[in-house]
C-alpha cells in the first residue's frame, strides 16, 4: 500500500476510533492500535506522542475535523465538531466510505456479504467538474438527453453539484448572461472538457436554496410551491416520521389510525411520483386540484392491469 494512502487510512481510523469513543486518552488509543491487523506493519509498536499530534493536525487539514484534549477530564480525546461527519457533506461521504473500507480491510470475506446499489454512471466527471468550480473554468460537455435524436455541446457555467437518489446532477448555466441554473445528470454526460477561459462566478447565487421548494432537482416552472396536506395510514406513518419526504415536513393531527403531515413544497413530478408510491397508505386533502391529480394517475395505473 503506498504511503500516501495508508496515511490518509490511518487518519480516517484515528477519527472513527475518537468518534466511537466519544472521549478517550492516548494509551486507550493505542491499545485499539496494537489490536489493529489490516493498517499496522507487524514490526510497529503504539503511536509516538508526538506523531499522534503530527497526524492531528493533519487530520484538521485534509477533513476539517478538530481532535481536542479534554485536560479536566483525565488528558482525554474527542472530536469537537462531530456533527460534520453526520451532515450531507463530501467530507463525511468520503469519510464513512474510507471508514468502512478500513474496516473490511481485515477481512475480506465479509465484503461478500455487503450489498451496493449500482450507480448508473458518470462519477468520472466528478473531479473535472469539482475542478472547474474551484477555478471557475467553463465547462465544454457533450449532453446525450434521453430523448434527443444528437448529442448537444455547450459550454457551461458550473455552479453546484447534488447528489439524489442514485445519480449526481452538475448545477450549471450556459454562457449566456440571461441564463437560467439547470440541472445536468451526470451519467447523459457523454465529455467534458476543461476550457482555459474563465466566468464571472456570481457569489450571490446560493444553490442550496434553489432547491428548498422541491424534494429531487425538478426544477419545473410550471409548478409554485404551495401547502399540501396529506393523510397517511397505518405502518407508513412510522417510515415517513424516520425519512422525511421533504424539510417542510411537520405533523399537524395524529390519531391511532392516520396522520395528517403538512409540506410547504412545489407539487411537481418527483413529489406526485413519491405520494404514489405509497399506494393505498396516502390520500391528498388538499389542495383539491392535486388529490384530482393523483386520483387521475391511479385510475390510470389500473387501466394498465385491466
């Protein structure tokens, strides 16, 4: 293993080991050390004192994470912002990953018995994307939508990058200076190529926000964000309370049978989509044009079967 990354792995171990602990001093550590079989050479002995600071310090560079010592409770060890490896961030998916990663290490039997989902594609741009935003480099891309008969090239403005469901969208405009963010799935890109010119990044622009009023990236027009009300049954309840649809979500009745939860969201397609798996557990109160949707699309569905 080259010695660049057993590094970074022994610092993503060092973090998991604090975490787990919650507080625990040097010699607690490197007793897990010398218990450690897959990142330890046989002839290493504990972690020097002063390497431990050297990796510290390390750790607070490359992931943000900051490592302190308690001094009023016996010289102990805890991570002060703990909650950045729990938020939607890259550094903690690029944490939790190494961290399980160095977990399998030890055996390599139990990877067997680990089950990924299959991404459709496109992770390949990611760093040429993550590239161009630091830089704030247009982008060329050759687009294959799924309806269109050719390939589009533009040259694009990157903005943001999310992630939703299973695929990574890119946030970009075109060059043009009236132009509108769209949203590009990654797995369409077909190339994409860093230009040597650069854009006038617009720090105003705050792409968290633009989907606040949507549960996916549809960005449709077409739809304004208004309340919804919706009455959910039985077991489902107890799903949706874990994973909420929306940030908007809140209870607003609930009895043994049903509860009735309240979104303030634009009621497009991937919102509709989501009621509808749901199936029978679901029914919309309101607004009354939206529950005539949904009727409508279930009555569709069983015309399907007849």
């Amino acid at each position: 293993m080259a010695t660049s990354v057993r590094l970074i792995r022994r610092y993503v171990w060092l973090i998991d080991t604090v975490r787990r602990a919650g507080h625990i001093t040097l010699d607690e550590i490197n007793r897990c050390w010398l218990d450690e079989r897959s990142l330890r050479l046989e002839d290493e002995g504990p972690i020097p004192e002063r390497t431990f600071h050297r990796h510290r310090q390390a750790i607070a560079d490359l992931f943000g994470i900051d490592i302190l010592c308690n001094r009023y409770d016996g010289n102990t060890y805890y991570i002060d912002n703990a909650d950045e490896l729990d938020r939607p961030s890259f550094t903690s998916w690029l944490f939790n990953g190494l961290a399980m990663d160095n977990r399998l290490l030890a055996d390599r039997d139990t990877t067997s018995r680990i089950i990924f989902q299959d991404a459709p594609g496109g992770t390949e741009y990611l760093s040429v994307i993550i590239e161009a935003m630091i830089h704030h480099r247009r982008l060329r891309t050759r687009y294959r939508g799924f309806d269109a008969a050719v390939d589009t090239v533009s040259d694009l403005e990157p903005y943001g990058l999310r992630q939703s469901g299973r695929r990574w969208y890119l946030i970009a405009r075109t060059s043009a200076a009236d132009s509108d963010l769209t949203v590009y799935a990654l797995d369409r890109i077909v190339a994409a190529d860093i230009l040597g010119d650069t854009f006038d990044f617009d720090p105003a622009v705050d792409i968290h926000s633009l989907f606040n009023e949507v549960i996916g990236i549809n960005l449709d027009p077409d739809y304004d964000c208004e309340r919804i009300t919706v009455r959910i049954f039985g077991r489902q309840r107890a799903y949706v309370d874990s994973l909420p649809l929306h940030s908007s979500q809140r209870v607003i009745a609930r009895t043994r049978d049903y509860s009735d939860y309240e979104f303030t969201v634009r009621p497009e397609y991937e919102l509709q989509h989501a009621l509808l798996t749901l199936g029978p557990d679901a029914e919309i109160l309101s607004p009354p044009w939206l529950r005539e949707e949904i009727k409508w699309l279930a009555e569709e569905t069983v015309k399907r079967y007849r």
